[in-house]
C-alpha cells in the first residue's frame, strides 16, 4: 500500500455515478411503481452500494481501510436510463473516490440483477468520478504566481564547521518542488544580532516566506523564538499549534518546539526545528496551504 503517514487528516469528499439503460418503458414504469418482481429497486441499491462503500479497502487491494463519516446514494430517472448519484466524506489522509466509484459500481449490479428477469437487454454505462475535493491537490499554488523564498539555518555548529546543514538543504528541495525560487540562503550562528540582520535583510517585498532552520529547543543557545516574536506584525499561532500536533502525533518530544510563525510586512515568516527529520514533518504539515496568507497580506479576497 502508498505510504500515507506524511499527510494530513482534511474532509475529503467525492461523488460518483453510473448509468442503468433499460431496453423498454415498461422496464421504468415497473421501477417507478414498485412492480418489479424482486422487490424495490432503489432501496436494494441503496443498501448494496453503502455496503459497497464501507466494504472498498477490502476489495480493492491498494486502498487504505478509512472512516465514511457520510454516505448518500440518489436515483433519477431520465426517459429510458437510470443515474445513480454516490457522495463520501471522511475526514482522513486520504480521499474517497474509490470508494464513491464503487457503490455506484455495486448499485448499478444490483439494479441490473433485479430487472434482467423482466428485461434482458438491461445495460451498465459510464460508471464514473463526477468530482472530488479536500488534500493538498485543492490548495495548490497559481502557477502565475511567482514566489520567493529565504532559508536561514541557525547552529553554531554549522557555522563553525563541525557540522553539515542537511536540514536547510532539504528545506530548499522540498520548496523547489514547489516552484519556489529560493533567492537567499544563509548560514548563521544562534545569536540575537545575527538572527535580527537576516529578518531586516529577507523581509522585503521581493520576497514572500523567510524560513529560519534551528534555535527552536530549550537549550539555553535557542533563542530563534524570542528574537523573533517581537519583530512580527502578527503572529499566526494557529500555524505552528498545527506544526506541532503534526510532529506530535509522529514523535513525543514535537511537543518541546517553540517554533513560532508570523508575518513581517507582506513576508511570511516561519521558524522550524533544527533537526532534519522535524524540519520536514513541519514543511508537510504546513505547505502549500500556509501559502495562502500572501493572497491575504496583498488584501485579495477568497
């Protein structure tokens, strides 16, 4: 199976539907009018297809078992053809199509089982996705759009050699993946002046997000925080309590982060733990859709 453990829980909802043709109007006036010999059509379908919904992941071999927190299946009529309309939600890593596309599958077999005594040239067509929403996939970033970014890595350790940044390199791939120019990278030890140099550097408005790398622990040299809590316009709390609930639910000790996040003129500024593993758990619980608050400090609406 896909491995799912990076994502995050977000309502997912999809709608399918498929088509049943009938060969002849005395096939739809039955339905309509509870004549068919096997019984009421709709309400066996019904059932069969929210059997079918809650059943997928153990018919369809790569889906991830999940919670179908809605289910809601609808029928119309269309001269010689019935539609069937399948909606899921869960609120979960991953979405619901396959399981929407299913019951409309499994509806539209119950539906043919129960008229092919009465009508033998019953057909199944376009058994179908109508639409989905809720991931990653909805917040992705205009293409048009061009964004800017600054990665600033503080650690003595770094800074005085004895160490190797992996963290803030694999800050600037994962950003690049996103089309991000990074136009400023920075290597600096964790002190208050050097921290404070780079805020006034990196906070123009040629560029958008300023992330800064380390200095987030308890150390007594982790200071990143407090220097940077009172130079921001306004802090987004929101967006790290989520950052570390991310980290939280994937390693006990996230809950020790002081990262904060904020923003600084029309600059997005942001500050992730030092450790590589952490910093990227961050990026995965954050991006793209922290993004959206450059739409919102240039005032659009959404």
């Amino acid at each position: 199976m896909v491995n799912i453990t990076d994502k995050s829980n977000t309502l997912r909802k999809a709608i399918a539907t498929a088509i049943v043709k009938v060969s002849k109007a005395e096939t739809i006036y039955a339905i309509e009018n509870g004549l068919v010999p096997k019984g009421d059509v709709f309400s066996f379908a019904k059932v069969a297809a929210l059997f079918a919904i809650k059943k997928t992941s153990d018919i369809i071999p790569d889906c991830h078992p999940l919670p179908v927190e809605y289910a809601d299946i609808r029928f119309s009529v269309i001269e010689m053809a019935v539609e069937i309309f399948v909606e899921v939600h869960t609120i979960y890593k991953t979405g619901v199509e396959v399981e929407a596309m299913h019951g409309a599958s499994v509806a539209a077999l119950t539906l043919y089982d129960m008229l092919k005594p009465i009508d033998k040239q019953v057909e199944i067509h376009q058994i179908r996705l109508v639409s989905k929403e809720g991931g990653k996939t909805d917040y992705k970033l205009n293409e048009q759009q061009k964004i800017t970014a600054s990665v600033i890595v503080c650690s003595d350790s770094v800074f005085q050699k004895t160490a190797e940044d992996k963290a803030g390199i694999a800050l600037i791939e994962k950003l690049k993946g996103l089309s991000i120019e990074i136009i400023h990278y920075q290597i600096i030890a964790d002190n208050q002046e050097s921290i404070e140099e780079q805020v006034q550097l990196c906070t123009k408005a040629s560029n958008h997000v300023l992330i800064f790398v380390g200095g987030t622990g308890v150390s007594p040299r982790d200071i990143t925080p407090e220097t940077l809590q009172p130079l921001l316009d306004k802090e987004l709390i929101g967006v790290m309590n989520q950052a570390r609930n991310y980290g939280q639910e994937r390693m006990p000790y996230a809950m020790l982060s002081r990262s904060v996040a904020g923003t600084i003129g029309e600059t997005l500024v942001l500050s992730f733990p030092g450790s590589t593993k952490a910093a990227i758990e961050y990026f995965n619980a954050l991006f793209p859709q922290v993004l959206h608050s450059l739409s919102m400090l240039k005032g659009e609406k959404h």
